[in-house]
C-alpha cells in the first residue's frame, strides 16, 4: 500500500510538474530495489506536444532516455546538444543539470521513455534556476523538422 501510494505521489510530482511545459508524463511502473536499500526504480513515458520545452531542471537520479518517436533535443550542462529520432538513447546522471530537453518539431509531437533509478520518496523532478546553475534560460532554436 505505501508503494501505492508513493507511485501516486510521484506519478502527481511528475505529471504536474511537466504539464506546465505542456507534456504529458504516464506512470508506467514504480519498483522499489531491495538488493539497494533506499532506492527504486520508476519508468515514465512523456509526450512532447509539437515546440514543447522543458525548463532547466535535474532529476537527482540515473536516467536512461530512449526515444519512441519524434525527434528531441537533449543536453547537460557541459555536455553537447543532441538531437535525438527514434531508437536513440541519452543519459542523464544524479549530478547532471538538464539544460536543453525539448522537442525538435514545431509540427509534430515526440515520444520517449525514462527509466529513473533513484532515491526511495525523493521528487522526480527539481528545477534550477538557470541564473545560478551558469546556464541560458532560452535554448537555441532548432529550426530543422523531423
């Protein structure tokens, strides 16, 4: 039952933190790891509504990103950005600030899987301010539609 509800929980975290950038986030599995105590295993898939964008933010987690269809863009601070099509991954780690998550089609909607390996009952999700963390609030433009 408090796995329930902890699924619950993560699921609302989730879904309402990126339903302002206007993507929609289905709970499709939460787990808890008992050989790593403390810690659980949560997959997600999110939809990019055609030019959504998410804000700077960080998961606090190991996210492994595998992309169903569209095409995303992808970034970490001190990283490359990366446009990402269907059956290409990324990766995301605890420490890593996600500067550029957004879709690449201003026609199209985008589809990806996450798998989230992370603390047991933390958030999903932490924004950042992009002024502290030393990044652009206002990622390039990719005019290129897949």
């Amino acid at each position: 039952m408090k796995s329930l509800r902890s699924l619950s929980v993560l699921a609302l975290l989730t879904a309402g933190t990126l339903a302002a950038q206007d993507a929609q986030v289905t709970s499709l599995m939460s787990k808890d790891l008992p050989e790593y105590p403390g810690k659980e295993g949560l997959m997600i898939t999110v939809v990019y509504p055609p030019g959504a964008k998410d804000p700077v933010h960080r998961h606090d987690a190991h996210g492994f990103i595998y992309v169903l269809e569209g095409s995303v863009v992808m970034q970490v601070k001190g990283g490359k950005e990366v446009t990402l099509t269907p059956g290409q991954t990324f990766y995301e780690g605890p420490n890593d600030i996600h500067t550029v998550g957004r879709n690449a089609s201003n026609t199209k909607p985008a589809k990806f899987l996450v798998v989230l390996l992370k603390n047991k009952g933390e958030p999903v999700l932490t924004p950042v301010n992009p002024a502290a963390a030393g990044v652009s609030a206002s990622p390039k433009s990719n005019s290129r539609e897949k």
